[in-house]
C-alpha cells in the first residue's frame, strides 16, 4: 500500500453512492490531507446519515476517529433487523420514531405518509438550514433527495430517497425504515399534519354538499384545520393507495 493511503469498502445499499468501480469492492484511496473518518466517508460521495457502523482494522470506531495512513475501514449501513449492540452504533438513538420532515421536493411522499398517518412535517419553502434545524431539534427523520444536505453535521436521523415516483418512494421509506407496523391510516389531515378525530355529524353538517349531508352519517375533522372527512368516493381512491403500499402487486408510476 503507497503512502498516506487507506483501504475502503462500503456495504449494501451504500454503495449507491459510489462510482460503478467502487461499489461492492475494497479499493484504495489516497489521502490529501488527514482528517475524521466522517469527512473521508462524506468526501466520497456517502451520507453520514446512512452510516451506522464503521470498523477501521477489525475495530468499531466513531465519526470522530482520526483516519491513519494504513488504515482498512469497512463501512456499514443502518441496521434495522441485526442486532449489533456488542459494537458501536454511530447514530444516538435509532431510527423508530416515525417522525419525518421533508424537503420542497417530495411533498407527495409527505401526503401519502401523513396518509398512513405518520406526524410528516412539510413545507415547500423550507431551506437546507431550516430542514436541518427542524430534524435536529425535533428528532424528525430528514427525507430529501439531495445528498449534501444529509452531509450536515448536525444531521443526525435523515434517509436518502432512491425512488423518483412517489408512490414507490412510499413503499421504500416503510420497507427501508421497517415502518408497516407502525402505521395509523386516516388519522391525519394530508393537508395539514393535523391529527384527524371522530366528529358528530351536527357540528360539521353546516359544512356539508348536500348529498353528503342527505346520505353520510359517519364523519371526521382535522383538530387543526377543521377539514372535513368522510367516506366517499375520494376515500375509496386513498384506500386503494394504502392497499397498494402494503400488498405485494407492483406499484405503477402514476402517482
């Protein structure tokens, strides 16, 4: 191995973000300057979001260990299913708190997770700082698709989306994230984020159509911005999303 040179692997779905060489291989790099096994991990194009587990010559390290001239480093992603609590996981908690908040580009992924009911905070006019102030403080998993706003430091629960069709990014995010379980559907506002709670029908009937009103006697309500929900043929195409997410057909890219 030449001087100031490092052997590096990176495993499973890591290596998305490599160059096609690179991928699923040891391959050496030469170091311009030394510094954190974090920076060395993000210079190379990975998230440290992405990172859970990082052994540098057979030992578990932190982000903060001082990469060395020598050094073999094997670099895993999260593990949601394997247990590795004898070793050291680089993120404070793990990720199962189905709290999110998203970028200005997936605000369709947003509406289909508030959907299954998962609290989903977004807005298209939130700028990187203000998206990464929001995941830190709040501990909300970030969703983007943009890499380099993972690579904030302070950013330390976040997911790069693959998928481009929102419904596929759906399936991902709870197949990823191991997130069936954990979903509530129809108990929030898709619009709002608001929690969606059983109303009697005399204190929304004033904001009724009037079929509805004549027919529907089942109805719910946003506790944040009074929307009124009831079951209809809207609904119907909602439920066929959640069907669709859960079951085993493929998922088309109409949206």
């Amino acid at each position: 191995m030449s001087a100031n040179s490092i052997e590096i692997r990176f495993y499973e779905e890591l290596n998305d973000f490599l160059a096609p060489e690179r991928r699923k291989v040891a391959f050496r790099h030469q170091l311009k300057q030394w510094g954190s096994v974090k920076d060395l991990v993000e210079s190379l194009g990975v998230p440290h979001t992405e990172v859970d587990l990082i052994l540098v010559n057979g030992t578990s390290v932190d982000f903060d260990y001082l990469v060395r001239d020598g050094d073999r480093i094997s670099v895993y992603p999260v593990f949601e299913a394997l247990d590795i609590t004898p070793v050291t996981h680089l993120r404070p908690t793990p990720l199962r708190d189905p709290r999110f908040v998203l970028d200005g580009h997936l605000g369709k992924l947003a509406a289909y997770l508030r959907l299954l009911g998962f609290d989903t905070l977004y807005r298209n006019d939130y700028d990187d700082p203000t998206l990464a102030r929001i995941s830190a403080d709040e501990h909300r998993i970030l969703l983007t698709r943009d890499r380099r706003l993972l690579m904030r430091k302070q950013i330390s629960h976040g997911y790069f989306v693959r998928e481009i069709h929102p419904r596929k990014q759906l399936r991902e995010v709870l197949e990823r994230l191991d997130l069936f379980r954990a979903q509530r559907p129809f108990t929030r506002c898709m619009h709002c984020n608001g929690e969606i709670r059983p109303v009697e029908k005399s204190a929304v009937e004033a904001m009724l159509p009037p079929l509805t009103k004549a027919w529907c006697m089942d109805f719910r309500q946003c506790a944040r911005c009074g929307k009124v929900y009831w079951r209809g043929a809207h609904f119907d195409r909602l439920e066929k999303i959640v069907r669709s997410v859960n079951g085993d057909e493929e998922i088309t890219s109409t949206d």
